[in-house]
C-alpha cells in the first residue's frame, strides 16, 4: 500500500518553541492531507484538512494561528505548533489519499509525538 | 452531521476466543466504512473497508466485517484472537471516496487478550 511518512516521530520541547512536523507521501501525490491530533486514550480528532497550494480547512475549535499548516507540494504538508504550552503536548497523526486513486482509502503516518516542558 | 459511536471502551476476551467489537454510525446514505488498528504509540494500520457490494467484508490478519444498512452498523469480528491483536481499534467513515473528504473517527475499543 502507500506509505506516508512522518517526521519527527518524537520531539521534546521547551515551552514558548515552535515544532514543525513534516508529512510526506512517498509513492503517491496528495493533494489533500489531513491533520490529527490524539490525546492519551482518546480517539483522533480532525484538526485540519490541507489543502495544496492554498489554506488549510480548520475545525471548529482549532486555532489556525496556534497550528501552521503549509502544503506547498503534492507530496510535503507540514504542521508548526506555534509557542507550544504543555497542553499541547499530543499524538499529533496526519494522513492523506492517492489524488489519482478512487479508493477512498486514507494512509497514515506513524504519528509524531509532541512533549512540551 | 456524520458520527460514529463504538459503544465499548474496553473489551477483554481470552486469547482463542471470538471477537466483536460493535459499530454503529450516524449519515444520511450510506458511506464509506473503515476499521482501523493502533498499536500503543503507533500510527494507524487499516484492517477492512466497506464501499458497496458484498455486505461481509474480509480483512487482513483474520479480521471481517458486516455492513448491516438496516442497523446502521459494520461490527468487526474475529473468530480466534491471537494475544497480538490487543491493540485499539477504531471505526472510521467517510461520505464517499472523493480526495477532500474527511474521515471521522469513533472513539475507540482498547482490546485486552487474556492468555
């Protein structure tokens, strides 16, 4: 299947630092690429949908201020977590879909966990 | 507005025994259907996915899954855990298959296998 790959897998920060996390399609162009965030036995919610080439879709709720999103290639959206607090230590997940393919199925990263200290 | 309600947080089953874990979901017509599995501090690994058809779907790793229009439903099965499939799972549906449309997750069933 396709791989989406996610860097940094860990990151440890001090708090009032930005973190960029970088999600790349390997073998496959996206032109959407989704953006997840999971807390400690939760579920994954939706934070944002990428968009290449123009703004990202935010949710209800997130701060698009707080959590760059920047889709400047088919293969490459990056998340930056602006003047990051403890609270926005998370499980931070992205995902994307074959542009060409009609399969509906979404690939994810492996995640990227963010500690703020 | 879609949703997706996995009614069991937590499910434990002694290992050889049978699983389900339940489903439910909330749309108009009827969406794409996905089951995912997460190791602890993994990413997501799909297990089975429902577009049309054959309503009982099979998956990797032994796994199936019945898509049921008239409950609203797509429980996952097993007939015979292994201990390696303690792990979370989570249902996920999307409108269609269309590039820019968003899966939405349920919250989730921890697996824990007894030996």
């Amino acid at each position: 299947g396709a791989v989406v790959s996610q860097h940094p897998s860990r990151v440890i920060c001090k708090s009032g630092t930005s973190v960029k996390i970088e999600c790349r399609s390997l073998d496959f162009q996206a032109t959407t690429m989704f953006w997840y965030r999971q807390f400690p036995k939760q579920s994954l919610m939706l934070m944002a949908t990428s968009n290449e080439g123009s703004k990202a879709t935010y949710e209800q709720g997130v701060e698009k201020d707080k959590f760059l999103i920047n889709h400047a290639s088919l293969t490459l959206s990056t998340l930056t977590v602006t003047s990051a607090h403890p609270e926005d230590s998370s499980f931070y997940i992205c995902s994307a879909r074959d542009s060409a393919g009609n399969t509906g199925e979404l690939f994810f990263g492996e995640g990227s966990r963010l500690t703020v200290l | 507005a879609q949703s997706v309600t996995q009614p069991d947080i937590h499910i434990t089953v002694s290992e050889g025994a049978s699983l389900e874990l339940r489903c439910n979901y909330s749309y108009g017509a009827t969406p794409y259907l996905f089951w995912y599995v997460q190791s602890p501090g993994q990413g997501l690994q799909l297990l089975l996915k429902y577009f049309s058809g054959d309503t009982l779907v099979q998956g990797i790793k032994g796994f199936e899954a019945e898509f049921k229009r008239s409950q609203s439903s797509f429980n996952l099965r097993k007939p015979s855990v292994h201990w390696s499939d303690a792990a979370e799972y989570f249902c996920a549906v999307t409108p269609s298959s269309g590039a820019t449309n968003k899966l939405i997750f349920g919250t989730g069933t921890l697996l824990a296998v007894q030996p």
